[in-house]
C-alpha cells in the first residue's frame, strides 16, 4: 500500500503543479486581455484531443499497477524494461494522437468570400518561437538517444539496456536509455514531427474565409496550439529520459582487488546526477502546463462564447 502511494505521489505531482500554474496563468491572461475565441466545431476538436492525451498519461500509472487490469499478464506487470518503454513511448502517442486530431475540423466554405489568388504555405501561420521550441526539443531528444544508445551495451537477452563500468578484472553495471529504449522512441518523435507537420499544412491549405483578418488569426492560433502540444509532448518524453539517465549516473559500487585494496567505482557522469534531476523534474511539468494551457485557454473560450450569447438573448428578450 505505501509503495502505491508512493508511485502514484511521483506519478502525480507534475500535472498538479502544472494544473496550479496553468490557473494562476490563465487567470492574468484573463485580466489582461481578451483573447481570440475560435469557432465553436474548432474548440470542440480541441478539447478533444488535449483532452485525451491528458486522459491517457494520468491513467497509465495507475493502469500499470497490479489488479487494475484484472486480465493482463502479470508477466508484462513483471517486465521493467516493457513497462519503461511503455511511460517513455506514452507521451510521444498521447501527442500524436493530439496533434492529428487538431487538424479537425476541415473548414467548409460557402464560396461567398472574395477570391484571393495569393499562396498560402504553413510557415506564414507559424509563429517561429514555437517553430523553434519544437526544433530545440526534438534536436536533445535525438542527441540523448544517441549519445545513451551509444554507450549502451548488451544484457544477458541481447538487448542494448545496459551501461558497463570496468574496474580492473569486475565490472558494475546499470540500465540505460540503450537503443532497446531509444530507438522505438525515435520513430515515434518521427511519426510526431511528422504528424505535427501534416497539421499545419491542412489548417494554412483552405481558401479564404470573408473575414479574412479573423481567419488568419484563427489560424495562426490553431497552428500554435498545435506546435504547443507536440512540444509538451516532447518535453514529457524528455522527462522521462532525464530521470532515466539520472538513475544510471547514481551508479556506483565498491569491490576488492586480489591484494585487498578497495575500489570504489562510479560513472563518468555521476556529478550529472543533481541535474539532470532536476531538469528531468522541470521538464515534467513543463510539459504538463504547455497542455494544460491550451486546454484552459479553449475553455475560457467557450464560456466566454455562452456568456456573449446568453447576454444576446436576454437582450433582444428584453426588446
């Protein structure tokens, strides 16, 4: 029971964090000023699909542990390694699906606009902050795994899990974030980038609406959300790599030579280990609050839109 409470205490604390930040954020964007509120189908799409990555990462742990699923093999319960890949790889699904489903809805004109001959590519609706965020997330992503991949060795079934330090004739060894790990995890960050990418092409490729001003901020918008959640969703995967990496510079072990003299083996990176915590921890709920963000901002969307609509009722009531 107190092992439970512990894992889902490490398991829950980010989002919660995140979920107090994202208030107090969207409360001073609240006073601030009034933001764009999109239409009524986009918002639905939205909500849709933040809403599900959301609901996908915090039911895993609690998915994951023994009894909850009442006929899945304790044998998948007992393989660590499936189950790390499983949280490292749940992020990059959760954002997969995200970025795909904000690509709905696709607009239908009615053909009352103007015509406008002018070309219309995904770069002009991106902002390059985000642009770079994305960039930036996806290059460390890609730099850790191979860096980790190269380092790893091979464990006792074959797989590219293991990180070796040789003292003398013995050696100490920990798990690593090996190709075992890294490389489903690449094709996923492939298929996100790519997903993200094929999003913001179908929002820039329709025509014109009429109101042309509020259509390019419509989609301006959509775009960023969609660069805002598939950066969350790197930077959850991120966290996860980062603690993962911060277990394996905690490695360290003593042993005996042949003629008594003690040794005291440790990992080259092991002064890493304070960081890369703590950067796996901000990472974390970084990532939890770009998502949270774009939720609460759709949100308050649709409240204001209710509040202007029943204000418009009762004002044509009252005429």
């Amino acid at each position: 029971m107190t092992l439970t409470l512990l894992t889902l205490t490490m398991a829950y604390w980010p989002p919660l964090v995140a979920l107090l930040l994202a208030t107090v954020v969207a409360l001073l964007r609240h006073r601030r000023a009034t933001p764009l509120t999109l239409p009524a189908s986009v918002r639905r799409w939205l909500v849709t699909g933040v809403g599900s990555a959301l609901a996908l990462l915090l039911l895993l742990p609690v998915l994951s542990l023994p009894g909850v699923i009442p006929h899945l093999p304790r044998s998948f319960l007992a393989d660590w390694h499936g189950l790390t890949l499983t949280g490292l790889a749940a992020p990059l699904v959760a954002g997969i699906v995200a970025t795909a489903l904000l690509a709905l809805p696709m607009p239908e004109r009615d053909g009352s606009g103007t015509a406008d001959l002018s070309r219309r590519t995904a770069f002009g609706f991106v902002a390059r902050p985000w642009a770079l965020a994305l960039a930036a997330s996806a290059a460390a992503a890609l730099g850790l795994a191979i860096a980790a991949g190269m380092a790893s060795t091979l464990d006792d079934q074959g797989r590219r899990t293991m990180y070796v330090v040789d003292v003398g004739t013995t050696a100490v060894g920990s798990t690593i974030y090996g190709w075992f790990f890294s490389v489903p995890c690449l094709v996923l960050l492939a298929v996100l980038l790519a997903t993200s990418a094929a999003t913001t092409v179908l929002i820039s490729r329709p025509p014109w609406d009429r109101d042309r001003k509020v259509d390019t901020s419509i989609r301006r918008r959509r775009t960023r959300d969609v660069l805002t959640v598939a950066v969350g969703a790197l930077l959850l995967h991120l966290s996860g790599v980062l603690r993962f990496l911060a277990n394996t510079a905690a490695l360290e072990g003593g042993m005996t030579a042949g003629d008594g003299t003690w040794f005291w083996a440790i990992t080259p990176f092991s002064a890493l280990e304070t960081a890369l915590r703590f950067l796996g921890n901000a990472t974390d709920v970084a990532g939890w609050l770009l998502w949270l963000l774009v939720l609460l901002a759709t949100l308050a969307g649709s409240a204001r839109h209710r509040t202007t609509a029943e204000r418009a009722a009762w004002t044509d009531a009252s005429h």
